[in-house]
C-alpha cells in the first residue's frame, strides 16, 4: 500500500505541471475574435500563473524526495 503522504506530494506534483502546462498552452495558442482578428491578451496573469505552478511542482518535488510528506 502507498503510503499517504507520498500519494499527496505525487499529487501537488502533477497539480503543479498541470498548472503550468495548461498556462504555456493557452499563451501559446493564438486567439480570434468573432471578426477574425488576432485577440491581444495580457501575459502578466498568466506568467504569474506558470511561477506558481513552478512553486507548487517545487514543493511536491522536494517533499517526494525528502520522504518527510506534505
């Protein structure tokens, strides 16, 4: 049986990466608007958004392998 607090950082873990993956993937992909034009759309939230994801993917990281849990 896994014990919890290794299921737990496995879990802030790829709640980290999802965050930060979802992020990259919506700035990357370009955005129309019902005119056709390009949207321009502000980076700033986003780019804190991958920081965090970064953060929490740390901090899982560092308790999976520290093996002290969450």
């Amino acid at each position: 049986m896994i014990p919890l607090p290794q299921i737990i950082s496995e879990i802030i873990m790829g709640l980290g990466a999802a965050l930060v993956i979802g992020t990259i993937l919506a700035i990357t992909r370009p955005r129309y608007g019902p005119d056709g034009r390009q949207i321009v759309t502000a980076k700033g939230r986003a780019i804190v958004n991958v920081l965090i994801g970064l953060l929490v993917f740390a901090w899982g990281l560092a308790s999976f392998v520290t093996d002290h849990g969450v």
